[in-house]
C-alpha cells in the first residue's frame, strides 16, 4: 500500500479514506483477517466500497448496505446472517473505540492467540 500525499486512496472510488472508521483494511485487521506484517502492504479501501462485507454492519451511524446479486445476505443462511452481523458489527465498533484511545496497533484485533478479547462481541 503506497502512503500519498493526501494519505491512503482507496482502490475503489479513488477518495482518500480519512479515519480509521472509514478503513476496510483496518476493520478487516481488527477480525483477524489481515496478517499485521501486510498492513503496509495491502490495499486501501473504505468500509462501503466493500458493500459484501458492510452489508453485516448494523448500527445506527452507518446507514445499510444492499448489495445485488448471489453475495447478498438476504440468501444467506439466517444463523450465519446473524453470526456475520454481530462479527462484523463488533469489529466496526471496535473501530470506534480505537479512535478514542491510544492502543498499540497489535492490540487493535478482537481475537489474539485464538481467543475472542473480553468485550468481543
């Protein structure tokens, strides 16, 4: 991932994604998705530019995703759904937290050492 000067694009809509709120990359990171050693090396993009995995967002400040088509969640299983939703939902509030504080970037994941963080939801 190359930093500009107007920060980190992303790949989709070619706008600079400005707080970690906005960051896919970072919310993929904080489930566990992203090896912290590609953090610098992955691509930038902001959370609705990934409409397959912000459709299981739900939360009052970040209006729903529809997503057309076999990825949508309406034709997905109910339990997954609902397993994906709080997953997610839990990683984009995680998200939040951190902009209020000072963690350490290793601490940013929910799940560390194959455990879920208490707090996790």
């Amino acid at each position: 991932m190359a930093r500009c000067e107007r920060g980190y694009l992303c790949v989709v809509c070619g706008e600079e994604v400005e707080e970690l709120v906005d960051s896919d990359l970072y919310l993929r990171y904080t489930l566990g998705e992203v090896d912290p050693e590609l953090l610098h090396k992955l691509p930038e993009r902001h959370i609705r530019c990934n409409p397959i995995l912000a459709q299981f967002i739900v939360a009052d400040e970040f209006p729903p995703v529809e997503v057309a088509g076999a990825f949508t969640k309406r034709l997905l299983d109910d339990e997954f759904v609902a397993a994906e939703e709080a997953r997610v939902t839990s990683g984009y509030r995680r998200l939040h937290e951190l902009t209020a504080q000072s963690v350490p970037i290793h601490e940013y994941p929910l799940i560390r050492e194959g455990r879920a963080d208490e707090g996790a939801e």
